[in-house]
C-alpha cells in the first residue's frame, strides 16, 4: 500500500518519529510548540498550536496479498478420509461429518524503495465558544530564513480537515499533516498556520521551527494480521450444522510470505431437504506502522461451500411436537448432540468456552437474547423469533414439511444478508415467513403442538 510515513526505523530498531508521537486530544497533549494564540468573536472563540519535525527518510514498504480458498473436502471417517472431487458443494446428511479444509495465503512483495522529506506534525484547534464552529479552514505556510535573515514564504497548503470539518462547542482535535519538500541540511525553518471560521475571528498560530533531521530508514507493513473468519460462517449455520475445529480460531501475524491450512469439522444431526451456503469471509490487514488519521489497508477474500442436507424420509407415523418461541426463551433448550448434557445455550460455558459466544447470524447478540428482544413492530425481530423457535423444535426431534423447510433456508438467507441487502427484502414477506413458522411452532401444519 502507498501512504504517508509516520514512524522511522534507525538501524534495525523502530523509532516513532516526533510527530507521530502526539496524542491528537487537543493542544494540551503537545510539548515543544510555540505559544498558543486565540482571539473571541462571533459564535466560537479559537485558539490553535502547531508541532512540526523535520524528517529525512529512506523507504522500504512492502505491499501484500491474500488468497481464501477451499483446498479440500474430505468425506469417511478419520482413519480413512476420502477427498471429494468438488471444493465448492457437498452433502452433509443426517448423521453425517465432512471436514472442510481451508487454506490461507498471505504473499508479500519484495518492497518498494524511495527518498522522502519534509516536515510533519499536528494542528490542534479548540473552541471554546458557544457555538459550533462554521466554515473552519486552516491554511498552513512553510518558511525559511532569506536575505536579511527575513522569514520568506516556500510553500502555502490547505490542509484537509475532513476527519473533523466541525468543532463543538468546547471541543478540541488536533489534525495531523505531512508536507513534502527538499529541505537543506544546513538551513533552519518553521511551520506557521492560519485557522479560519465564518463565526469567529482567525486565529494566526504561533510558529514552530524545525531543522531536516538526519537520514533514518523507515521499513513499513513488513507484517501483516490474517483472520480466518470461519467462526462467523459457523454462527450463520448453527445449529442446523455444527461446527467443529481441530485448529485454534485466533488472527495470525505473519512476516512474509506463508500459507496455512485449517480443517472445519461440519456435524449435522438432524436437518434434511435444506441447503446451507457455509460462508468464510477472511482479510489480512497489513501491520503499518501508520500515522495518525491512517486506516490500515484490508484485503479481504471470501471462500464458501453449499452444504446440501440431501432428501428427507417421508413424514413418520410419529413426527414428534412443537413448541412456541415463548417456550423457549423460558424454558431449557435442545441437548447438544456433541457435548451432552450440555443444552444448545448452554455448551460453552459447561465445556470451558465461556468466550465464545455463539451469535445469532450477522449480529453480536447471542440466540436465546434474541428471543429477549421485543419487537415493537420490527419484522426483523419478529421473523426472528419465530425462526429460532422453529431451528429449536427441529433440533427436538419435531419433523418439518416441506413449506417450513424452504422457509427456514429463506430466512437463513435473509439473516445471513449485509444490512444494505435485508433492505431490499419487503416487510411483507418477511411477516408472511414469520406466520408459516408460527403456525408450524403452535401445531398448525401437521405436526402436533406439544403437551
């Protein structure tokens, strides 16, 4: 990734430069800089101070790349695993596992170099006025000593102001710059600034002096952070499939070039006539270091396999009972097929895992909160509630017609779905889904309500 430096790196050990050192909170955080200066007027009274660090840098940043993808399925058992011929569909029936292995590629290059110098620093405006500031703009000049040991302009800047265009009343930021010249080795400059509002008076900020600085290497994002993201595909299917893992789920910092390899054990127990998209959504995100109002530069890859749950037996003589989203979120939930006598609700903190928390699809709420939440009307919450309801009375052992079956896999996607996405889906269908789970949860469509 190209981006501004803010941190050097002399001989083989990091330094953060000066300017990236300041905490952007306000002017009181700066050490070092000229007097403050403020004038009131208008709505919003200013005062404003500048830093400013010469640098002189020697480059060398690395660029990376990430590929997702899904290396193998394996179907058998675990003395003889036989690899299936297809990487993006299986099918996991009842009582079956396949193993899905993923594999992880991070590639970094071979670093590009460059020469860079300038000055860089922080402008911290507060206002202490009782009004937000309107029209704020801050104009920054660059000088040097000239003949007659004068100050003389080099080079006027607008600076950007976009990370915080407006300043509350009695609020502070302080917003970090960077400027590009050849200064000489021998010659001494300084940073000045002008701060300006519609509402107020100007503020001239009062100078800051800096030299070049001497040469320091800057090595930048040699590191990267990959995230596997298989978790998050495992909440959007459980507990129709049940996850496994023989690899721990944790981000991996890696310092070159590496590829690895995780296996996601797919258990399903009870689920027929349904086919589930098995999401993994991973990202690397290159380690900087970054300055100030930088974001870290993501690569994100996405790998997915369909899980067929293959056909379902013809309804039984007893198709078992149902019971309504009021019970369950009162009542114990479904033993869990692996960790008796563990409940669905309950298996991770029974089993050590109190940190992690099975979410509902796409949120950070866990299921049985989701049934706490009171609709008030939100067709979002509604389905909701209906459709744990209804996973939950199938993982009891309930049978489930036909009708109910696409309906789950409809509001498994809709779950499964970005904010923007759920968006396009109308209310209409998505109160219509809710009342075919409900009728099916109250013993409506031929399978009895229990008790």
């Amino acid at each position: 990734m190209r981006h501004s430096f803010c941190s050097a790196l002399g001989g083989l050990a990091l330094l953060f430069a000066g300017a990236c050192a300041e905490n952007p909170t306000g002017p009181a955080s700066l050490t070092g800089e000229g007097p403050s200066l403020s004038r009131r007027g208008g709505g919003s009274a200013l005062s404003a101070a500048l830093t400013a660090s010469g640098f002189d840098e020697a480059r060398l940043e690395y660029d990376w790349s990430f590929e997702n993808k899904v290396f193998a399925i394996w179907a058998g058992d675990m003395e003889h695993m036989i690899r299936e011929a297809s990487t993006s569909r299986t099918t996991v029936r009842p009582g079956e596992t396949k193993w899905l292995e993923y594999r992880f590629t991070a590639t970094r290059d071979q670093g590009t170099t460059s020469l860079a110098a300038g000055v860089r620093g922080a402008i911290c405006v507060s206002n202490a006025g009782g009004s937000a500031t309107q029209g704020l703009a801050i104009t920054q000049t660059v000088q040097a000593i000239g003949a007659g040991q004068s100050w003389q302009n080099l080079l006027n800047r607008d600076l950007d102001i976009s990370a915080k265009p407006v300043l509350a009343a009695g609020e502070s930021y302080c917003y970090p710059y960077e400027i590009a010249f050849a200064p000489a080795a021998d010659a001494q400059y300084r940073a000045v600034a002008r701060v300006v509002v519609s509402n107020g008076a100007s503020v001239e900020v009062a100078p800051a002096l800096f030299t070049k600085g001497s040469r320091t290497l800057v090595v930048r994002d040699s590191t990267a952070v990959v995230e596997e993201g298989l978790l998050a595909g495992c909440h959007n299917i459980f507990p129709s499939v049940i996850c496994t893992f023989g690899n721990a789920l944790t981000p991996v910092e890696v310092h070159g070039t590496t590829s690895f390899d995780i296996v996601v054990d797919q258990h399903n127990f009870h689920v027929c006539g349904e086919t589930l998209a098995y999401v993994n959504r991973g990202t690397l995100t290159e380690g900087g270091p970054r300055g100030a109002g930088e974001t870290a530069q993501v690569h994100a890859g996405t790998a997915s396999v369909d899980i067929d749950t293959g056909s379902c037996a013809p309804k039984p003589a007893s198709p078992g009972c149902t019971l309504t989203q009021g019970y369950w979120k009162n009542h114990a939930w479904p033993e869990h097929p692996l960790f008796p006598p563990s409940t669905l609700e309950t298996w991770e903190e029974d089993n050590g895992w109190a940190d992690l928390e099975w979410y509902f699809p796409g949120t950070h709420t866990e299921w049985k909160e989701m049934l706490s939440i009171s609709p008030k009307g939100d067709a979002y919450y509604i389905l909701a509630h209906q459709y744990i309801a209804a996973i939950l009375n199938q993982q009891n052992g309930a049978y489930v017609p036909a009708q109910v079956r696409s309906t789950l896999v409809f509001a498994y996607d809709y779950f499964s779905m970005t904010p923007a996405q759920r968006a396009t889906v109308s209310r209409a269908k998505l109160i219509a889904a809710a009342a075919l789970l409900d009728a099916y949860n109250n013993g409506r469509l031929g399978v009895p309500h229990c008790g």
